[in-house]
C-alpha cells in the first residue's frame, strides 16, 4: 500500500468487527459475507426499545414462529430478553460476518406525529444501535418512516452513528414510495450516501395500511434521485395472495441500475418457488440480488432437499441453513458481499 493512502477511520459499530477490507499488514481482504435483511422483535415490557400490539402478539404467524424457533426455551427473563439472546447465539455461532439487523418505525399521521394506537410492530433505532455496540457482527440498519415529524434529522442522526442502510417498510408504515412529498428526505439519503431498502411484496407478518404500497413499480421517484435502492423481497408474494408484484421489479430492474434485490422471506414453504424463478433471470438483474434471510423467521428444509441434501450441516443454524440454500441458486460472485460496497461504515 501506498505511503500516503490513509486507511478509512473505524467505525464505532465495526470497530471490533475484523470487517475491514484492510489487513494487519495493509493488505486487502476478502470482503465479509453479510446477511442485509434479518429482524429482531421487542415484546412490549419496554416500550421506549419496542412493541408489538395485541393483535399482533395474538397472530398465528406470532404464535407459530415463537413455537417453532423454540424462543422461550432461550435464556432470559422476558420475551424480549429470549430474543435478544437467541439473536446473538445464532449470529455468534453462524458463519456470516456480519447481518444488518433492522429496526421498525412506527406509524405517523399527516401532521407528523406518532401514531402508537395503529402501529402493530415497533423497534427503536436506539435499539438497534445499542445491539450493534455489543455484538461486533451486527451492522445498525435503522427504520425511518418519511413521514414523522423530524424524518430528516433523524436521518442524519443515523448517519453521524454509523449507519448506511435504512429500511421503510411500505405496507406497514403507510408509505407510498412514489409520494413527491418524499423528495427531500430521498435528496438528503442521497447526499449521505445512505441505502434505502424498501419493502416489497405482500405482507402477511401484521396488519398494514395498504399492500399497493409494496408494488416495486412505486419505486421510481427515489431511484431517480441516484442512490442504491434495494427492493426487498424482489417484489414476490405467496402462492395464495392476490397479486404477484415480482414481473414489476424485473421490469423495475432493467430499467434501473441502482435498483437491487433480496431474498429475504425466499426459503420459506411459501414462497420457496420465488428462488427458482428469480435464479432463471438474465445476469444483468441476478448480478444485482442480495443475500438476506428475514430472520427470525426460519428457512425451510423440505423443498430444497434436492439442492442441499438430506442433512446438510448447516441445519443446526437457521442464518447458515438460509445461506446454503440461496447459495445452491448460484446467483453470482457478488450475491452475499456486494452490499458491502454500499454499507461499509468506514467509506
């Protein structure tokens, strides 16, 4: 390396990471693997860090992910607690070098201001934060909801802490990605040279403010501002919604460079044929698809045995069994790194 190149400062979030792309003797290495899209959730006991209401703490889907990832056999006084600690021991023991955990802002009136009564799934930024300084895998990815009052000092506030990637979620929050009001919070993420991940697809998870919001084809307004837009999900629904988003964010995708996609959700029962046909797309849109798992939901084994085997190793972890079977679709060089291009604290 040369004399006078200065390696980039250390982020405080990574600082203990051994992520960086520089060696102890100034030698470049590998980029990290990274899952960019995985969850964690807060039961409600404090509020300030996150919430789910009722109606979500009584779902189905609530129920069975809680029954299936053994979540209260973790140690731990509170729910919160469990999963907080379940999060770690998996990231702990996994082969990723890094996930982006994400928060969930809630949902905000016209007038900016927050609407706790209509929002069913809530984690703070704070939170988010406060879980990358004790874990060195866990890279911050903060929710803002454009549409809260102060969107873009929180923005900057994000920034100045570390983070690169924000996510919006669409349906939940409430947010039509296409509104011009949105403008100048699109124009501020990419003068920060942040990431705007937005979701995509159905939402079966809680209840939501609209599924149109969801459409990829939405999208346009912030991927003419010039940042990198990561459409999550690529767009897919389950086999029994009403409308398949996915033929849009293709069409999205040729039309756009700066537009990207996950897999999130994509090794589930339901939408395990979403990786077949995404797979089958030309290399100018795989080349641009991104490793995510949406943990703490766990990927399915059954209808990739043919691709992993009958009792693949990477079983015991849901972060590793996620990753080897995305892995086996062979969606390019990039596929589980690229991200780092764009979310790298120390740029």
């Amino acid at each position: 390396m040369p004399q006078d190149e200065e390696r980039p400062p250390i982020n405080e979030c990574v600082a203990r990471s051994g992520g960086t792309n520089w060696g102890e003797e100034g030698n470049r290495v590998p980029k990290p693997v990274i899952d960019a899209h995985t969850h964690v959730f807060c039961w409600g006991e404090n509020p300030a860090d996150g919430f789910m209401s009722e109606v979500t703490k009584r779902g189905l889907l609530t129920r069975l992910l809680v029954w299936i990832t053994g979540l209260k056999k973790e140690p731990g006084e509170t729910l919160s607690d469990k999963m907080r600690n379940m999060l770690l021991r998996h990231l702990r023991e996994s082969s990723l070098d890094h996930a982006v955990v994400l928060a969930q802002d809630a949902i905000y009136r016209q007038d900016g201001s927050r609407d706790d009564a209509a929002t069913h799934f809530y984690v703070s930024n704070d939170y988010v934060f406060r879980l990358a300084r004790e874990h060195p895998k866990i890279l911050p990815g903060p929710s803002i909801n454009p549409w809260r009052r102060g969107a873009l000092a929180e923005l900057e506030r994000c920034r100045e802490k570390g983070a690169r990637l924000v996510k919006i979620h669409t349906a939940i929050q409430g947010v039509d990605p296409s509104a011009k009001q949105f403008d100048s919070f699109y124009h501020l993420a990419a003068d920060l040279g942040m990431v705007l991940t937005f979701h995509t697809g159905y939402e079966h998870t809680c209840r939501v403010v609209s599924q149109k919001f969801a459409d990829p084809a939405l999208l346009g307004r912030p991927l003419d501002h010039g940042l990198p837009i990561i459409a999550a999900h690529v767009g897919t629904c389950a086999f029994h919604d009403a409308e398949d988003f996915y033929p849009n964010f293709v069409r999205m995708a040729q039309r756009y460079p700066n537009l990207y996609g996950d897999t999130a959700v994509m090794a589930t029962t339901i939408r395990w044929f979403a990786l077949r046909r995404l797979s089958r797309e030309p290399e100018s849109i795989r080349s641009r698809i991104i490793h995510g798992s949406d943990y703490p939901l766990p990927p399915a084994r059954l209808p990739f045995l043919l691709r992993t085997g009958l009792f693949p190793p990477e079983r015991r972890n849901p972060l590793d069994m996620d990753l080897r079977i995305k892995r086996a679709y062979g969606f390019g060089p990039g596929y589980e790194n690229q991200v780092w291009a764009f979310i790298n604290p120390e740029k």
